[in-house]
C-alpha cells in the first residue's frame, strides 16, 4: 500500500510537527502569563489611583 493513501507521515515531517507544536505551545504560554502580569499591573494601577481619590475626597 501507498505511504501516500494509508494516513501515515513521514519521520521527519512528523518530526518538525512536533518542533512546531512544541515551539507554540511555549510561545502560547509565554503570551497568556505575559498577558495576566499587565493586567495585573494595570488593576493594581487602577486601585491605587481609586485609593488616592477616596482619600482626597475625605481630606
């Protein structure tokens, strides 16, 4: 039978596959932490600024 009509993949096509979803995967990974700390940074920014106001409105 045909490697070509069978379903199967050559080795090294398989190969950089692996390399490509790993490589994402690190990338994807990379992006959401990245992602969560400027979030994070802008929402502890936002709480700061609210904090100064409330303070100011009281003094």
């Amino acid at each position: 039978m045909n490697s070509e009509f069978d379903g199967s993949v050559e080795t090294d096509q398989t190969g950089r596959l692996e390399r490509l979803r790993t490589s994402l995967t690190t990338w994807a990974a990379f992006a959401l932490l990245l992602t969560f700390l400027v979030v994070t940074i802008a929402l502890w920014g936002y709480a700061a600024w609210a904090l100064m106001n409330l303070m100011e409105l009281f003094a």
